[in-house]
C-alpha cells in the first residue's frame, strides 16, 4: 500500500536508516583522516594507548562480549579530542563504545590532629566497549539447527497428504469379505438356466 499524498508531505524529509549509517561511516572516515592530518603525533598516542592497555583488557572478556576501560590518565584529561579518537578508532574496528567520565575525590593530605582528610578531585574515564562474541562453535550450532529443522519440514511434507483418511483395519477385511460374497453370487447367478426358449 502506498502512503496518501498528505501523509508523505510529512514524513518524505526524515531520512532512511540506510542512509543515517552511510552518513555516519563517511563522517568518521573523514574525522579519522583528519586526527591523522591535523594532530599526528597525538593520534599515535591514542593508537599505542589501544594497543598496549585497551586490547589486552577487550582480550580478557572475549567470550563475554563487553568490556570496560577505565583510566584517570592526563592523555583524556588535557586531551579532550584524545576521548573522540579512542572512540573512532574503535568503532572503526567494529566495537561499540560508550564514554562516561566522572569525577572521584583521592586522597591527598591527613591532619592527625584533627583527623581531616583534604583530597583533590580527579577525573576518571570509562569506556565502556561491547562486540559481538558469536565464535564458530556457535556458527555451527545454528547451522545444525537449520539442517535439522529443514529435515523435519522436509518430513512433514513427504508424511501429510490431501484428502487422507484412515480407516481401521476390521473395516477394510470385513468390507473385503463383503465384495467376494458380492463377487460369488454373481458368478453362480451367472451359471444357471433361468429360462428356456425354444423354436
């Protein structure tokens, strides 16, 4: 069915799905050529930074499908735009990614005589980092399924006829004895004179 003229005024201007995930894809191949250009040196930081503390932690929760990053590392703190680069790159290379950033107070001085404790607020960073953890043991477990239920379809089709009717078996021998009685009568019927005629 088609939408009335009044009904797609309305709507015709939001965009697809398909054409929010081209866009987006486009816009992060731009911003990642650009933190290349633009700020190198910084870039290789964020990069050495995956390699060398996010991925052994991605690693530890490979059967999991989610993992957490967490650092109170000046890298974030002075380097706002180092945060976008975590991010890109990593969705760049198929995980999703969500950044939190909070704040926690860490202990700096201690007065015995009054007991008080001065701390200093810090920013800590989170990325939180999920990814698909389907491996090939559940590949093939579907794949088994399917062929399974494929053969069981496959079953049903061959077994299910139209029209089929099931009649007990002491039916079909007392409706045989019937039809050779039938058949026996005729074939005497068949053998005697029953008139005689004469010139």
């Amino acid at each position: 069915l088609d939408l009335s003229a009044r009904t797609y005024e309305l709507i015709r201007h939001l965009p697809l799905a398909k054409d929010v995930v081209l866009s987006a894809r486009q816009e992060l191949v731009m911003r990642l050529d650009g933190y290349c250009e633009a700020s190198y040196e910084l870039f290789s930081e964020v990069t050495d930074r995956i390699i060398n503390d996010v991925l052994p932690v991605i690693r530890q929760s490979g059967l999991a499908g989610h993992a957490e990053y967490v650092t109170r590392s000046r890298l974030f703190t002075e380097n706002p735009v180092a945060i976008d680069m975590m991010v890109d790159v990593l969705t760049d290379r198929g995980f999703h990614v969500c950044y939190v950033r909070d704040e926690i107070a860490v202990p700096e001085e201690f007065d015995p005589a009054t007991g008080k404790i001065k701390s200093s607020i810090r920013p800590r960073h989170r990325f939180k980092i999920a990814f698909d953890a389907r491996g090939p043991r559940d590949e093939m477990k579907a794949l088994e399924i399917a062929a399974r239920m494929a053969e069981s379809n496959a079953s049903l089709q061959r077994d299910v006829r139209i029209s089929h009717s099931v009649i007990p078996e002491h039916f079909m021998d007392s409706r045989q004895q019937e039809d050779e009685q039938e058949e026996l009568q005729a074939t005497r019927a068949g053998g005697r004179v029953v008139g005689f005629m004469g010139s």
